[in-house]
C-alpha cells in the first residue's frame, strides 16, 4: 500500500509533463493490478516481455554470477515457476481487456530494447 500511494504522488506530480509512464516489474500478480486499478486507474498499455523458460534461466544465471549471488539452477528454476504461477493470471486479465502487447524478449538487450520502443512508439502514435 505505501509503495502504490508513493508511485501514485509521484504520477500525480508530473501528469502535466509527460506522455506516461513506464512502470518496471509491477504489477507481479492479479491482486496487484487490481488495487492499482482502483487507486490510480487503469494502464493504458500493459507490456510483457516474452521468452521461453530457458532464456530467463540463463540470463538469470548469468546475473547472478556477476553479482555474487549464490542462487544456483535449481533456485532459479523455482523462480521461474513461480513467476509463471503468479503472471498467467495476470496476463490472461490484460489479454481481456486488450490491453496486453507482448514483445519478443528472445533477442540481445539491444534488440529487445528497440522492439519496446516501437511498441511504445506505434502506441502512442
């Protein structure tokens, strides 16, 4: 609840001055986009960064050599289950009310970076 309040003056403050906002990790669960829903209204455009199970691994492992994280695959792989538990719901919402675009995650930092700003770009357009 503070963190949403927090994110909600932090909107509220600049609403004048931009075109949006770009919300990175949130909501993580169904009940988490509802209470935004009802506290600041609804997103306009819901991004999901799509790639295969195999890809989060890696790259996850990889994060987590360069950051001295003892995390190894077996964690990992708990991770990504439950991530997926907690976003199937919350991405089947978002498909419903047509307001999910999935972006192909598959590719360099790089090449996923640029399919999210056409994806933003074609929307705003």
């Amino acid at each position: 609840g503070i963190v949403l309040e927090l994110l909600k003056e932090a909107m509220v403050s600049k609403l004048g001055d931009t075109k949006g906002f770009l919300i990175d990790g949130y909501p993580q669960e169904l009940k988490d986009a509802e209470e935004f829903e009802s506290k600041i209204g609804e997103p306009k455009l819901v991004l999901c960064l799509d790639c295969s199970a195999e890809t989060m691994s890696s790259r996850l492992l990889v994060r987590n050599q360069s950051s001295q994280n003892s995390e190894n695959i077996e964690t990992t792989e708990e991770r990504i289950e439950s991530y997926y538990q907690a976003s199937h719901p919350l991405i089947a919402y978002y498909e419903s009310k047509t307001q999910l675009c999935k972006v192909d995650a598959e590719g360099t930092q790089e090449d996923v970076f640029l399919e999210i700003c056409k994806t933003i770009d074609s929307f705003l357009k």
